[in-house]
C-alpha cells in the first residue's frame, strides 16, 4: 500500500527501511517494466549516485530476503542481466 506506506507478506507487516521503501516504491509505480539502474539511482539515492550499480543490488538483495518467498529464486523484484530491475505482481 503506497499511500499509507505499509508492505505486508501473507497477512504480516514487513518493516522496511526508507530506503528500501523507496527502492521497492519505485519499482511497483514502473512494474512490469524494466529500470536501468541508472534509472533506479536516480529516483532512489539522486544523480550524484549514478556511477554506483552497487547500491541498487544489495538493496533489492535486502528486499528479497524480507518479500520474496525465496529469495535465491526470486518472483517479483527480477533482474535483467546487465540492466537493471523489474518488478513483477502476484499472478
């Protein structure tokens, strides 16, 4: 739920940091469409961050061990080889 800022996983609240908040905001208002990471810096930590793909990877690391249902074999936060991320809703 974006407006009220809250990530539930089966029923239970899913504390996230701002940061990773916002990482995961951005990838849901673009979902289903992949982000370069350029993209993705930007929105998330400013321009002055753009050099550092990095950043980008073990945050959406950190999201996937707090949302996915196994986070070695991810469903929704999706990497594009080289790219960047997308995210995928529930089927």
């Amino acid at each position: 739920d974006l407006e009220q800022r809250r990530v539930t996983v089966d029923g239970d609240v899913v504390k996230l940091t701002p940061t990773e908040y916002k990482l995961l905001a951005v990838l849901v208002r673009n979902k289903g469409r992949v982000l370069e990471f350029q993209q993705i810096l930007e929105n998330v930590w400013g321009w002055e961050y753009q050099n550092e793909p990095g950043h980008v990877r073990i945050y959406v690391w950190h999201l996937r061990r707090k949302l996915e249902p196994d986070a070695k074999d991810p469903i929704y936060l999706l990497n594009e080889l080289n790219t960047g991320y997308r995210f995928e809703p529930q089927r």
